[in-house]
C-alpha cells in the first residue's frame, strides 16, 4: 500500500498524507461528495474531480499489484521464477508490462513452435541461437550439419529442412515473447508508424473523408480513431498500421546475434519470419486497442466536461412554462406546468404539415397562455422543430404579453417518456404528452430533469454507443452524483430519481423515503431521516448534509452545514455575537470572524478552518443555489432562417456540444453552427473545453454558410477592424 500511495502522490502531485487519508475514506465505504465536501482537512481541499481520479488510479494500481501476484504465481508454479525475473515482474508499472513479461510462461494453444518442440528440436534451437559449443567456442559447422542429428521420421522430422525449418519456429516464438524485444518495437512502431484506412465501398458515404486517409499513430485525435473503427465496423473502410522506415530485423537482434554470429543469415531470416508471422500483427492488434482505449477515454472525459456544465445550467425558477414537443403528423404536443413543474394542463396542436392548422394552433397557445399565465415556452428540438419554432415566435409577436420561448434538446426524452418511471409518474398520459412535461421541465430544473434519464441518452458527447458502457456509466453516474451533491436536494419535494442520486442513498432506500413521505407527510428535520426504514447510521453521515428541509424549524436543517457540525455553528455564532434566529441576515459575520482570527475560531468550534470557512458560506446565504451564480440561458422572442445569415454577421449564441475538433453553437437557426478548436480564441488551446463548456452564452461571428450541406462556420475571434 505504501507504493501504490507514494505513486499516487506522484502522479497526480497530492501530498502522500491526503493521498493516503483518501484512500483511507474510501475503503470505510464513504462516497466521494462527502469526502469532498465534508472531510477538507483530512485530504487538503481536494475537489470531487480530483477525488475520483485518485479513486480510478487507486483502483487500477491494485489490480496492478493483484495481477502481479497471479502471474508471479504462476510462474513460481511452472518452477521457472528467477530472481531476475520476480524483480521484473515487482517494477512493472502497467498491466501490459506485466503481461509481456509472463507471455513465454502463458498457457499457449498448439502453435508451430510448440509441435517443433514435441518433436525434440528445442536443443538444436539452441545451438543455432547461440551459435557456440559447451566449451564457448563458436560453431563452424553448417546448419544442415548441425540438424542432421535430429531428423527422425518416428518424430515427424523427415528431413534436414524440417528440422530447421522447426527449430526457426522456436526461435521466432522465443523472439516474439521476449519482453524487451517487444517493448523496443512498440517504442519504434509508436513513433514511426501510422494508420492508413482506404475505403471498403464505392459509394459515397459519411465516411469519405478517410477514403484516402494517412496519419501517424502519435498524432491521431480520438475523434479520428472513433470514426474510423465504426467505419470499419460498418464495412465502409479498410484500417491498417504501416509500420514506417525503418528495419525490424537488427532491433531483434539486439543481444541475441551480433555481426559475427556463426548464423546470423539463418536468424535474420527468422528475425524477419518473427517480426511478419508473429510480433507484428501482435503490435498491430495491441496499438489498435490502445487507440481505441486513449479514443474512448478521451470521449468519456469529453462526455463527463458536457455533462457537468449542462446538468448545472441555471433553473428557470417559479414560471409557468409550456413544453411544446414538435411532431408533423402526428401533431405538436403541449403541456403547461406551474413553477413546481406540477402539470396544469395539455393539449394537441396541429400546425405543421400536412395539417397545417396554423391559426387553430395559435388560439390553443393563447387560451393555454391566458388560463395559466405562461412566461416562458421550452420547444424541444427534434423533428418539426424549425416549424414549430416559427410558428411558435410568430404566436409571441402577435400576443404580445413577454412570453419568450428557447429551443430545448429533447436528447433521451423519447426515452423517459417510455420508461417505466415515465409511466409510474404520468400513467394516463400519452407517451407524447410525458415528452411534453419533460421539455417544460428541462427549462424550469435542469438537473432535476435529466437526472431521470440515462446519463449516455443525453447526447452531449461523441460516439457515446461506441464506449464502454460500463466504463461510460461509471464515469458519467460520477458526474451526476457530483452536481446533485453540489446543488443539494428538497427532501420534501424530491423525486426518487433524484433522491437516488444523493450520496449514500440506494434506489430501494430512494423509495423508501418517497414512501415514508407519502405516509408521513413532509420531514420537519433530518434526523427524521433515521426512521426512514434501511437508512442507517452511515447512509445518514453521507446523506444528510446533501439533503434540505425548509419546513424544519432549525435553519441548519436548511443548509448544507453537516449534522454533525451543527455545535460548531450554534458555537462560532456565539462567538461573533449571533444566534441561529440571526441566520441569512449575518451581514458582519465575515467582519467578527476576521477580528476573532479563523484558526483561533476553528479551534474553540472543534473544526478545521476548511469546515469553518464552508459553515460561514451557508450561514450568509443558507439554502443557496450555486447554479444561481451562473448567467441565466438565453430566451428568444424571435427566429432566424439559414437565408438570413451572411459572412461577417455578429450573433449571441449558446453553446450545445463540445467535442475534441470543436464546439457546436445554437445561434437560433435551426442548426448549430460550429466554432472550429483554430476558431475559439486567439491562445493556443489543446481541446477546446480550455475555452469553451456546454451552456456558455458567448458571442460569435459568421464565417461560412454552406446552404446546400446545411453547414454553419462560426468564428469567436472578434474581428479587426
């Protein structure tokens, strides 16, 4: 333990004691946000982010070191484990070292070099290999002569040039499982190779930008990668590593024959027969997976920075909003909820085509709006969106009341609504009208919204179904347990979906307290939590401080002050000359802790300056959003066409999408423009997530229509001049 703490330390540049205090943390069984948020001291401050990275390497470099063992078993079993050998084995640092290393001792199925060996040609092996007789002198006899000896025909050797032929088999294995040969070539195919793809079909495809594709292995991006193994997948490319220019043969060689070796023409064969048979396609396939294991990782971090930023877009609070779901046929589907995103009413419009009912439409819309007061309309943006936006900013002009309206993605709301847990909340509600009430709510809380969907249904992200999805699930579940956390709950309004997400809460005790409430009534404290049927002790140390309770009588319940630093509260409020009647309106609070000094006030409060400086935050705004801080989204009134836009035009756009080449931009048209990474800003930047995050409301020149192809290029370079 003590290595693998002192290499997270190194790694990730943490001192050793919070590496080792986190690892610690976890392996009691406590969750990440609480870690993060409730145990500052113990690990200097480290945030969610920073904690999971360390849990993921923590958790690889153990089954580092259980790998380890099995191999060193396993070898120590077969009677071949060396001194050498186990130190080797001790110092691998990756999972591929170790597995080079144990690949002579592997279990093989029958191969050339196994069936050369049952035939008795592993001693003449050895002496074309070393090339010297017992006494160290080297050999002058021919190879011919040397295999003569060992051509049986009750073995299967009938001839001279099978038994050579058998005995350069075993060589050429030996060379192909050499731990150091391997990783010599690797290191040269890394840096001199490239993947070259062709195409695989005569049409015309989404995939012809790598018809005629060259790029070496060290500057392929994922996205590249991506496209080209489901293009593989999808017969429409051909993908090979070209290895470069350079030989083989001599890196083979190394330390196995020099210039003078007696055989050297006989082993450069072999060399070559190795390198063509054996390690070659053995490198190709492993290069292969390791890009598409960097492509992936890259896609699920790319996913998570989407993720964070869209899950914590700022509420549209307490307006009435309509959630209109656009369809053609089938006609647009509308649901109007109240602040609470309690569903007030619903109703089909049909203005599209081919009905287009468009005046019919627009008198539902105004008695809807008259009836229930809408502020704000949320139009999901998937088929019929451009119709219905129109329609839609048409409606507003001519009502003329502050209605304003903005373009939601409606990315796994076709999948909430036909979910069981859309059907256990509307269960006499079309599947339509469900998608309605979720578009409506996306606005009002996002979070609370999307928590109900499958994190990889979202659609922020590039080639989500190409991951591993359990991969993709962990990483992505991590990222919404962090903004839940962040935000805090309602423990009396809280859906089960979203209770599920709270740190130490399980689904089965997500319905437990929904159930509890439903029989109760609202919670008045958090120590009511305890009743809660199989929300133990520790579930309620991880829980509680993520959960609020604005009915409760004590205003710490309200906070996201922890239960168990309520006596440092009610302590440092004495201290500064305050009680808990004081709570929101603390506006010296700062001033009379300065005075009192923040370490001499931790000390007499029994906390750690951290936890004193998280207490003040909530004393002074408790119950706060954190979301609130951020610029509120963008709200329409009015619709652009493609035809509308020209070079040079400056425009107010929010940002949907970002990928590795990229950010998509939602400028009011019905596509969004792309800010190409060269285009972000005038810095240099490796990812455009350094600039750039979903949600941001930023400003943005056009650059390129390409009307046809529907293609929008964007600049956020102001222009000179």
């Amino acid at each position: 333990m003590d290595q693998i703490i002192s290499t997270l330390a190194e790694e990730l540049h943490v001192n050793p004691q919070h590496a080792q205090a986190v690892a610690a943390l976890l392996d009691e069984g406590n969750t990440v946000p609480f870690i993060a948020r409730y145990r500052k001291e113990q690990h200097g401050a480290m945030d969610d982010q920073a904690i999971r990275l360390l849990a993921d390497r923590l958790s690889y470099l153990r089954g580092l070191e259980a790998r380890k063992a099995e191999v060193l078993a396993a070898i120590e079993g077969q009677g071949k484990l060396t001194e050498g050998l186990a130190a080797a084995i001790g110092s691998a640092s990756t999972l591929a070292e170790v597995d080079d290393l144990y690949r002579p001792f592997r279990p093989k199925r029958r191969t050339r070099a196994g069936m050369a060996r049952e035939k008795g040609l592993e001693p003449l092996a050895q002496l074309l290999l070393c090339g010297r007789d017992s006494q160290g002198r080297p050999l002058s006899a021919a190879p011919e002569e040397l295999a003569a000896p060992f051509v049986d025909g009750e073995k299967g050797v009938a001839t001279v040039g099978e038994a050579l032929q058998g005995a350069q088999d075993i060589i050429a294995e030996g060379f192909s499982d050499d731990a150091d040969t391997r990783k010599r070539l690797r290191g040269l195919l890394q840096r001199a190779g490239s993947l070259c793809t062709a195409a695989a079909v005569e049409e015309d495809t989404v995939y012809r930008l790598y018809y005629e594709f060259q790029e070496p292995l060290k500057k392929l991006q994922s996205h590249q990668v991506l496209a080209i193994n489901r293009g593989e997948r999808e017969g429409a490319l051909k993908a090979a590593v070209q290895p470069g220019a350079w030989d083989p043969v001599p890196v083979i060689l190394q330390g196995a024959a020099g210039p003078r070796h007696p055989y050297r023409t006989l082993l450069e064969g072999t060399a070559r027969d190795a390198w063509d048979r054996l390690l070659f396609p053995s490198l190709e396939r492993e290069e292969r997976a390791a890009l598409t294991d960097m492509a992936n990782e890259q896609a699920i971090r790319t996913f998570s920075l989407n993720l964070r930023p869209l899950l914590m877009q700022p509420p549209v609070k307490n307006k009435v909003t309509l959630g209109f779901d656009p369809a053609y046929r089938t006609g647009c589907k509308l649901a109007v909820v109240d602040g609470t995103g309690k569903v007030l009413e619903t109703a089909v419009i049909y203005p599209t085509k081919p009905h287009n009912k468009v005046e019919e439409g627009k008198r539902v819309l105004r008695r809807l709006c008259d009836a229930h007061g809408v502020s704000c309309i949320a139009i999901g943006n998937g088929t019929a969106s451009r119709e219905s936006e129109i329609f839609v900013s048409e409606f507003i002009k001519e009502y003329g009341k502050g209605v304003s309206y903005m373009v939601v993605s409606e990315a796994g709301a076709s999948v909430y609504s036909a979910s069981q847990l859309g059907a256990q909340e509307f269960p006499d509600f079309d599947v339509s009208l469900r998608s309605a009430v979720s578009i409506a709510r996306r606005l009002q809380d996002p979070l609370a919204e999307l928590v109900k969907i499958d994190p990889k249904a979202i659609g922020v992200g590039q080639y989500q179904h190409d991951m591993p999805q359990a991969r993709l699930s962990q990483a992505l579940d991590g990222v919404v347990e962090d903004c839940v956390n962040a935000v805090g709950v309602d423990l009396n309004t809280a859906s089960p979906s979203l209770l599920g997400r709270v740190a130490g809460v399980t689904a089965a005790v997500a319905k437990n307290v929904a159930a509890y409430r439903e029989e109760k009534g609202c919670f008045r404290t958090r120590k009511e939590l305890l009743k809660v049927p199989k929300l133990g002790p520790k579930a309620f140390e991880q829980c509680a401080g993520f959960l609020r309770v604005p009915e409760s009588e004590n205003v710490l319940d309200r906070t996201a002050v922890h239960p168990e630093s309520y006596k440092a509260a009610e302590k440092l409020l004495s201290l500064c000359g305050y009680g808990l009647e004081d709570v929101g309106s603390l506006t010296e609070l700062e001033k009379r802790l300065a005075e009192l000094g923040a370490e001499k006030a931790a000390v007499a409060c029994g906390v750690g300056v951290p936890t004193l400086r998280d207490i003040v935050a909530e004393l002074q705004k408790p119950g706060r959003d954190p979301r609130d801080e951020l610029p509120p989204p963008l709200l329409r009134t009015d619709v652009m066409d493609l035809d509308d836009l020209s070079p040079g035009m400056q425009l107010t756009g929010t940002v949907r999408n970002v990928v590795d080449f990229g950010a998509f931009v939602d400028i009011g048209v019905h596509q969004d423009g792309l800010v190409h990474v060269s285009q972000i800003t005038d810095r240099f930047i490796r990812h455009p997530s350094e600039a750039v995050a979903v949600g941001d409301v930023v400003e943005v020149w056009v650059l390129q229509v390409d009307g046809p192809r529907k293609r929008i290029s964007l600049t956020m370079k102001r222009p000179k001049g």
